[in-house]
C-alpha cells in the first residue's frame, strides 16, 4: 500500500508539470477531475489485485459517475500518469499504460476480439502505451496494439496498427506524420498536426493535376 501513495503523489506531482492551471498540490487534489478518476482507480486496483473485483468493479462506477472517466480496475498504469481535463476517458480492462503517459478528454482505449490461430479468444484485447505517451482530445486507440514511447497520438485519431517509438500518428485511420528538419512541426492536442498533409487531400490534388493535363492535351488536339 506504500508504494501506491507513492504512486498517488507521483500523479499529484505530475498534474502541476503539465497543468499549467494548477500551481500546488492542494489545488490538484481539489480540483483536478482526472486526478480524482487515478486516485479512485489506484484504489480500486489495489482491490482487484487482492481478489476483491466485484468490490472494485462497483466503485470504478462510482468513480465513474462522479469523474466522467471510466477504468477499469484490471488496467495496469504507471506511475506520474495524467488525465487532462477528464470527461470521457475510457480504459478498457487489460490496457496496460507505462510511466509519465499523458491522455486528454475524450480519449477510448479500446478492445477488440482477437482470435489466435485455434479459434481461442485471446486473454489481451486492449491496447499497451508505453512511457511518456501523449493521445490528444478524442482519439481512440483500438485493440492489443502497442504504441512505443515518446509516442504522440493526434486529436481524433483512430489508432489501430502497432506506432514504432518516437512517431506522431494523426488521421483516420492514423497515419505517420512526415516531420520536416525545418521549423516547427507542432503537435495539437486539440486538432490536427500542423504541416501535416491528409492522404485523401493529396490523392485529390493529384487527380485535379492529371484531369487539367488532360484538358490541355484535348484542347492542343481539337484546337478548341
């Protein structure tokens, strides 16, 4: 139980980091809905590991209603994590989340049914974020699927691929943002990437290209 406070002051700690709102740790432990949601799932999880899991179960709905961020108790988060503004959240029951990890409102950390190869149901359904992860406003990570640290998943993003270490993924479905040497490649945690180009986008100015050649071609043939 030690090493949970210490877990719990980790997460104190990390909501003055990167809350530039919040100033001490007496404003975040009153203020900070995400905050309450980890609190309650630190708890709850301490149950659930000692066999207590419809115990836990109940009061993660609790939590739930009074938080507007959902966790499963069976979820394994590191330490210093940090729900941003809350409302929304959800965490499915064998997610697995690393150190430092920072989600914003909105964020679904989703499931999805895998079969393996003798038609048995796979135990892991939910994805693995590892340290120092940061999922803008919205996005939904889907699935047992790994995204490496350093990680940033854009707003609205829809994640359903392994991200190698270090990337930034935005889009539906979320694709590698290509990061110039110049200036500044901006990560939003509440919209898109900036300097970022979406596929579709660029597949319609390749066809507006290819039907202006074809008009000029025509126009050079009939003289019209």
């Amino acid at each position: 139980m030690k090493s949970k406070f210490k877990m719990i002051l980790a997460d104190v700690d990390a909501v003055i980091a990167r809350d530039p709102a919040t100033k001490t740790r007496t404003e975040a432990l009153l203020c900070s809905s995400g905050l309450h949601a980890i609190i309650a799932y630190r708890f709850n999880h301490y149950l659930w590991k000692k066999g207590w899991k419809l115990t836990a179960r109940v009061l993660s709905q609790i939590a739930r209603f009074l938080t507007g961020v959902e966790i499963h108790p069976g979820a394994r988060i590191g330490k210093g994590f940090f729900i941003d503004h809350g409302m929304g959240v959800v965490i499915g029951e064998t997610s697995e989340i690393g150190n430092n990890v920072t989600l914003y409102h909105g964020v679904t950390l989703g499931g999805a049914t895998v079969f393996t190869k003798s038609g048995k149901i796979t135990a892991k359904r939910h994805p693995t974020l590892e340290n120092d992860v940061i999922v803008g406003a919205g996005a939904q990570i889907l699935g047992p699927i790994k995204i490496g640290s350093n990680c940033k998943i854009g707003a609205n993003a829809v994640v359903l691929k392994d991200v190698e270490a270090n990337q930034t993924v935005v889009g539906v479905p979320a694709h590698k943002v290509e990061q110039k040497p110049q200036k500044a490649f901006q990560f939003m945690a509440y919209g898109v990437c900036a300097n970022d180009k979406d596929p579709v986008e660029c597949q319609m100015e390749q066809m507006h290209m290819e039907i202006q050649q074809l008009k000029k071609e025509l126009h050079d043939r009939t003289g019209n």
